[in-house]
C-alpha cells in the first residue's frame, strides 16, 4: 500500500515539476500572443542583449525552404549570448501544425511564440522595419538596446545572417 501510495505521488511530482532546461527534441511552451504584444518581442527575446526575430508561418513555402538553411545559425545564437525568438503568424488553432513544424525544422528548443496576427500592419509597424509588409519569412536582428539594425525581408541567407548578428554582439 505504502509502494503504491509513493508511486502515485512520484508519478505526480514528475508531472508537475518543470525541467531547468529542454532538450532540443522537445518542444518549449509555445504560448500565443496577441497582436498588441508584437512591439514587445525583441525586447522579451534579448533582455539587454542583441535579438534575432524571425517571422514564420505554417503556411507559408518559402519558410519551409528557409529553415534548414538558417537552421545551424538559428540554433548558435543563445551559445553566442543572443536572444533569439521565433515569432509564427499562424491562428492559435494551429498549435499543433506549429509545433510539428518546429520539431521537423530542427528548431523545437529555441523560444517560440505564435502571434494572432491576422491583420500584418501592426506587426510590421511594431518591428520598427518601414520597408515590411508582411512578407514572410522575415529575420530582424535589434542590438542590446533593440533598436533595429538588420532587416532580411523574405528569403535570407545563414552567411548574411550570421554576419548581422556578429555585428550587434
């Protein structure tokens, strides 16, 4: 009774518990923003460093041809001491796709958000990039500071990438 009794409650303990880090195979919480947040998200993503956000969709072909190009570089940014969130305008609906999504990427341990965006203007507006309508994908690389200091609009390429933020750090 006693054996049966720890059992259950060890079972529970390792429910509820939350690991200190995740193993790249498994997905991070992926919560769901609201529009009204987007001019937040560079900020939240750097804390006082330099922050790389990229804007994805399920969706959407060319972000399914871009991630594993930008994969490698992606996922070198928090060892580089660069905050890194990867913003998918897709409906909250759509959780599950996303995740897929990451997980098929190579990406699922790195910071994630879905965006409930339906309208892109403001998204494009808070992001500060006057030249974005929306396109996706789109990467934008803020300094410590987060103000914006790189734009890559649609289709980016891992060794421009990797060179913006080497620039910021």
């Amino acid at each position: 009774m006693r054996t049966a009794i720890l059992a259950t409650l060890l079972a529970a303990a390792s429910l509820t518990s939350t690991p200190t880090s995740t193993p790249k195979s498994e997905i991070r919480p992926l919560p769901v923003r609201p529009v009204s947040e987007a001019g937040s998200l560079a900020r939240e993503a750097g804390h006082g460093r330099p922050a790389v956000l990229h804007f994805w969709a399920t969706w959407c072909d060319a972000c399914r041809d871009e991630f594993p190009r930008i994969r490698k570089v992606l996922n070198q940014l928090p060892a580089w001491n660069v905050g890194v969130l990867l913003v998918s305008i897709d409906r909250p609906d759509k959780l599950d796709q996303v995740r897929r999504d990451l997980r098929r990427f190579g990406v699922s341990g790195l910071p994630a958000v879905v965006l409930d965006a339906p309208d892109p203007e403001p998204v494009a507006k808070a992001v500060g990039e006057p030249a974005w309508d929306g396109t996706l994908p789109s990467t934008f690389v803020f300094d410590a500071q987060g103000k914006l200091r790189k734009s890559f609009l649609g289709r980016t390429d891992a060794a421009a990438l990797e060179q913006a933020v080497r620039a910021v750090r």
